[in-house]
C-alpha cells in the first residue's frame, strides 16, 4: 500500500513538472490543489430567467451554456449601404499595397500589451512576446505577412477561452423629492 501511495504521488509531482515546462498554469495549480488536499469549492450561485438562484452543477452549467449561445449567435441588424460608403482601399483589398505590416506596427503593438495578464490557448504571455525581442518581431512579421498573402487564417488563431468575470452588482434606489 506504501509503494502505491508513494507512486501515486510521484506521478502527481512528475505532472506538476510537466505542467510547469509546458507553462499551464490552469493545470499546474489544479493539481496543486488536488495535492493540497484541500476540498474544492462549489460553483457560485447563479439566478436563471426567472430571478431564482441556483448553485446545483448542472443547473449552472446549463444557465451559462444558454446565455454564451443567446449572446454569441445574436444577429445585429446591418446598414448594407455602409458598404458602399467604405473608402477605397478597404473595398478593393486585392489591387492594394498599403496594406503590409511593417516591423514598426509590431513592435508597437507587442509594446503596447499589458503584463500580468493570463495567456490565451497558446500559453504565450505578454512578457514572453516583449522579452523575444527583434527574432521574435521577424516571426510575427512573417506569420502576418503570409496570412495576409494567402488570405487564410490559421485555424488555431480562432480558438480562444471564455472565462465569465462575474461582478458584484450593486444596487441603489433613487429617491425624488416633490
């Protein structure tokens, strides 16, 4: 029983490594936490339609599932005379030259991103692409460059993680004098 144990946790510590390397902090501090011992926390209480809370798991799941697919398969109403108030260069994307991505836009754009912000899919913080320097500035260049020649996205570029920020809504009344 020992060895098992002992086992067990030399295979959890070996993932905790592996986690480590690979920059996954999701994992990494999951199976900190499973290591810890600790009990984990139930999801937060949600209201339905309804204005009723609920703290039941599949409940809950099922609430944010149908709010992400109500939010994210919304048709906005379009203006399609926009279209054809759009400036040349926009319209006529094929016979345009103005569109390349210089070293400078990148460079600007990889300064402008916030630290201490958490990575998306790719696990590639801010700080990483900021301390990459002038090699990491001639990849971005060429990936945007070859995108734009072939004008075709990488699939992987559309994956992305919602995370719901639930905030504290406050509520006040405003009362009115006569």
């Amino acid at each position: 029983m020992k060895q098992t144990k002992r086992r067990r946790l030399e295979r959890k510590i070996l993932k905790l490594e592996n986690d480590f390397r690979k920059n996954d902090s999701h994992e990494l501090f999951k199976a900190v936490r499973e290591l810890e011992g600790k009990p984990r926390k139930s999801l937060m209480a949600v209201k339905n339609k309804d204005g009723e809370k609920t703290t039941r798991t599949e409940e809950v799941l099922k609430i944010w599932k149908n709010h992400f697919y109500e939010h994210l398969n919304t048709e906005f109403p379009r203006d399609e005379s926009a279209i054809q108030n759009l400036p040349k260069i926009v319209t006529n994307l094929e016979s345009s030259d103005d569109l390349t991505i210089t070293r400078d836009e990148i460079r600007k754009a990889v300064s402008s991103l916030k630290n201490n912000k958490v990575p998306g899919a790719d696990a590639i913080t801010a700080e990483v692409l900021k301390a990459g320097g002038e090699p990491v500035v001639a990849m971005l260049e060429w990936i945007f460059k070859r995108i734009l020649a072939e004008q075709d996205t990488p699939k992987h570029f559309a994956k992305m993680l919602l995370t719901p920020i639930l905030k504290k809504v406050i509520k006040t009344t405003r009362q009115t004098t006569d």
